[in-house]
C-alpha cells in the first residue's frame, strides 16, 4: 500500500482503501474526484462517502 500524503486526495478513478471517521473499519473503493466522494466496490448497493468523512487512506496500487 503507498500512503497518503497529507491534505491529497487520490487521483480520479484509484483504487483505495480508507477508513471513516466514525469507524475503525477499512473499506475498499474507488475515489470519484467529480463528485468528491469514495465509492465502496464490495457493497451489496452503491455507498459513497464524502470525503470529509474520511480519516485516512491509501492506494491499493500505485497511480
């Protein structure tokens, strides 16, 4: 995993795993930067978060 760098957000369309600020929970997704939101690719339905709501992430593969 390559880490983020501090105040970045992912580039458009990269896979990431992040993590809320509410939850310890990793979760795997994709970053939207259109809509500026982190889209979960394993939910049962589409879930996106905002991305104020994220505490940290990281690439899952290098952009």
């Amino acid at each position: 995993m390559i880490p983020m760098k501090e105040n970045a957000m992912p580039e458009n369309g990269s896979l990431v795993r992040f993590r809320r600020k509410d939850d310890d929970a990793w979760l795997e997704g994709e970053y939207d930067s259109g809509i500026g939101m982190f889209i979960e690719i394993y939910a049962a339905e589409p879930v996106t978060h905002n991305s104020t709501d994220i505490l940290t992430w990281e690439y899952m593969n290098e952009p």
